[in-house]
C-alpha cells in the first residue's frame, strides 16, 4: 500500500511523497493498521469512541482522548499535550477500532490519566515541527561525538524533537548501566534544550531504525510486529536448523523473530515421533538416531560402531524395535527394517517455450578470424598456381603456331565476364589486383602526382 504521489513514474522509477515519514495519507507509515470499519455508519442514537491513535516518529504510537470532539481522520496533523508543551503527530487510527488497539497494548480506555489532543495543528505549528526535525540528524553527529569524548559504553541510536521544538529524547543502548550526569549538562549546554535521556533494547532500537532482513524484505519489527517475544535456541533445534549465529541472528544481534513462525507446526508434528535420544538395541549393536525427516516420518539411525552407514526406519519400526526391547529383546538388524531408498531421477530443463541455454555465456567464443584467414590462404594458393600454368599454356601454343596474345586477351574477357557473373551472383568481391595497373603510392607531406 502506498499513497498516489508515491507511484512509480514513466521510466519505472518510484517518485517518492518526499514527506520523510510524515505521508498525509498514512498508507506508507510503519506499523499501520487497515481501518476496515471506515467506510461504515454508526447506529442511530451510537456516538464515535472519543479516543484516537496518534504516530510520531519512526512508529512510536500513543492514544489520546478527543475531549473538544473534533472531526478527525486519518491523516490530519494535530497537536497534543505533552510535558511541557504540545506534541505534533498524525492520527492514524479512529473510532471503535481504537478501543480493540488500547485493549491488546494494556491501555484502559476509561483511565482519566490519557492526555487530549488540544486542537488540529496549524501551520505555525507544523513549521516548527518540520524546522526542528531537520535538526536532528546532525545533532545525532554532534551527540555521539559527546559521547565518545566521555568515553561511555553506550550508543545514541536516534534522536527525536517534540513538537514545539522544547525537549529532545535521546534514545541510546548500553550493555551495562551507564553514568551519563556529565554528558546531559555537556548537550543542555551544547543544544541549549530541554534534554530527556531513554533507554530502549537492542530489538527496539532495530525497529525505530529499520532495515532490509535476510529475506530480502523490510524487517518486521519496523512494519507490523509490535510484540517482542522471546526467542530460545530450543526453537531452532526443534525445526533442525544449524546452530550458526551468523545465520540465526538477526540485524539487531538477536535471534530472529521469525524463528517462533512455525515453531508451533514443528511440535505439533513431533508429538508422534519417538524422543531424539532414544536408543535401539539389536544383535549387531545399539543404534542412535541421527536425523529426523518430521513431514515424512521418517528417521535414519546408525550403529555405534559404525556411524557411516545410516538407515532409514518409519515411525512405526521404530515404535515397534522399542516395544521389543522394552521386553528385553533384541531384533536381528536394522537392515530387516530399513527402508530402501530409490534415488529420485535427475530433472533436466526442458526447452520448452525455446528458451536459450542457461550456460551459453559460459562457451568459449568461436573466432570469426579463422574461416577468413583459410579463404585468404586458399586465395593466394591459388594465385601462386596461376602462374605455372600460364606458362604452360604459352609454351603449347606456340608450337602449335597461335598467337598467345589475342588467345589471352579472349580468354580474359571471357574471364572478366565470368567473374562479374559471379560477383553479381554470390555479392562477393574479387581479391586480384589488375595485372597492367600500377599502385599509386602516396608520401606524407608531398602532394599527390
């Protein structure tokens, strides 16, 4: 979803709103909920819920209540209490679908305790708001320089102004708690405002920043996710995946949210699986199990003697070795209950639609040099053969007592004929230079004569 100044131009290139994450429409925000009640009419005698959903920077959300009972819709640009001052935001969300929102984040939407939107901004207020948000970036340069001069183990992550350009949040992570008494004088003297120092989590910090994850989509901390669950690396060893940080971790350092996705499926399957390190007892020797296929119900178990060789057993083999050896006995083998494995045959690209070959980049080039060096020798070959017999032929014809001359010149003007013959035919041009024309030879700096 985007808003209409945000579609792509003529050339295919996206033109972009330029509002910075201020989009009027509020379609190419973060974290946006669909109204999908917009576009429906309250009962007769029912009043609209009188609290609203309010987004400020990089996806922070409040609720406030609509005491003056304003006619507000999605987009507009209100100004709200806040301490001190007023806020600037834009409401993304309003009526009954409030109340649901309040509800899931914890919110009592009866408390006297929400704070009210004073009045739709005006253009003065919007100003301010817009003058003190190009602020920020280069006093987040300014800020971390501080920071390091005070050598603290901390990282200024973002900053955001309040609307009336009265305070400034500081949003930083530590490891460790960090004393930063010195630094907040150095920036109320350096910035000369109101400064209010808060600390968020390695995950919120990654979804007020954003990013593109592994997947090659936006992170879904920063689009729809809002609660931060737990990850344990139990989850990755339950859907068999390896145990590599690199891959498991996400930009935020963590474990990736989406690794609680399909946690639920994968335990929902292994409730008819065997556990993990159950042992198979035979007459060759104890076997441990070495893989699980959770789809296929399937598990490959190998001797301890001999961890090479792996044999593949269904469930149910497996749950009827394990009653025998509960009676304390012993199968034969597993080869009695392996499954033989029949190797799938190898699919080969079919070029169906007349596609090109996928490796015709990958061939050596053939030189187009070569058949033209061959004509060209071939060419003065015969050239060279010309000679030898001409002469021949000039040496019989005397002693039969014709003039060798006018029989050349015939047989010249039959050749001519045939060649332009040819060359009209075949559109080729004859290599062989006249034989009673000179080159003309031309130096540089002389004229031509």
């Amino acid at each position: 979803m985007a808003c209409q100044s945000c579609s792509t131009s003529d050339g295919g290139a996206p033109k972009g709103c330029k509002n910075n994450g201020t989009c009027g429409t509020d379609s190419c925000n973060k974290l946006t909920v669909f109204d999908w009640l917009a576009n429906m009419s309250l009962p007769n005698g029912e009043t609209a819920f009188d609290c609203v959903e309010v987004r400020f920077k990089n996806g922070r959300k409040e609720f406030f209540r609509n005491t003056e009972k304003l006619t507000l819709g999605i987009g507009d640009v209100v100004a709200t209490e806040a301490s001190p001052g007023h806020d600037v935001g834009i409401v993304t969300l309003t009526g009954e679908l409030v109340k649901i929102q309040m509800k899931k984040k914890g919110a009592n939407h009866t408390s006297p305790d929400i704070p009210k939107v004073y009045r739709k901004a005006s253009q003065k207020d919007i100003d301010i708001w817009s003058d003190s948000r190009d602020k920020e970036e280069p006093m987040k340069v300014k800020a971390r320089e501080l920071a390091i001069t005070h050598k603290l183990e901390m990282k200024i992550s973002d900053i955001e102004f309040q609307g009336d350009g009265s305070k400034v949040t500081f949003y930083y992570t530590a490891n460790d708690r960090v004393d930063f008494r010195l630094l907040i004088k150095d920036y109320s003297r350096v910035f000369s405002t109101r400064i209010e120092m808060k600390q968020v989590g390695l995950r919120q910090e990654a979804a007020r920043l954003g990013g593109i994850g592994s997947c090659g989509r936006e992170l879904c901390c920063s689009t729809w996710l809002t609660d931060f669950r737990s990850v344990n690396t139990s989850a990755a060893r339950y859907q068999q995946l390896s145990l590599n940080p690199q891959k498991l971790a996400g930009q935020c350092g963590k474990l990736k949210c989406c690794l609680n996705y399909e946690l639920d499926t994968y335990l929902d399957a292994l409730k008819g699986f065997p556990d993990f390190e159950t042992k198979l007892k035979t007459e060759k020797g104890d076997a441990i199990c070495q893989k699980q296929d959770i789809f296929k119900g399937l598990m490959w178990f190998a001797y301890t003697d001999n961890f090479a060789n792996w044999h593949v057993l269904n469930i149910e083999q497996v749950k009827e070795i394990m009653a025998e050896n509960k009676l304390n006995n012993k199968v034969s083998s597993l080869e009695d209950f392996a499954i033989e494995t029949v190797a799938e045959p190898e699919k080969d690209f079919n070029n169906a639609m007349g596609q090109e070959s996928l490796t015709r980049f990958d061939q050596p080039k053939k030189s187009k040099n070569r058949n033209k060096n061959k004509s060209k020798v071939s060419n003065q070959n015969a050239n060279a053969a010309e000679p030898k017999a001409n002469r021949t032929q000039l040496i019989q014809k005397k002693e039969q007592g014709q003039n060798p001359n006018q029989n050349q010149k015939k047989e010249q003007g039959k050749g001519q004929g045939q060649n332009q013959n040819q060359k009209r035919a075949t559109g080729e041009r004859s290599e062989a230079k006249p034989e009673n024309k000179k080159p003309i030879i031309i130096k540089k700096n002389e004229n031509k004569e």
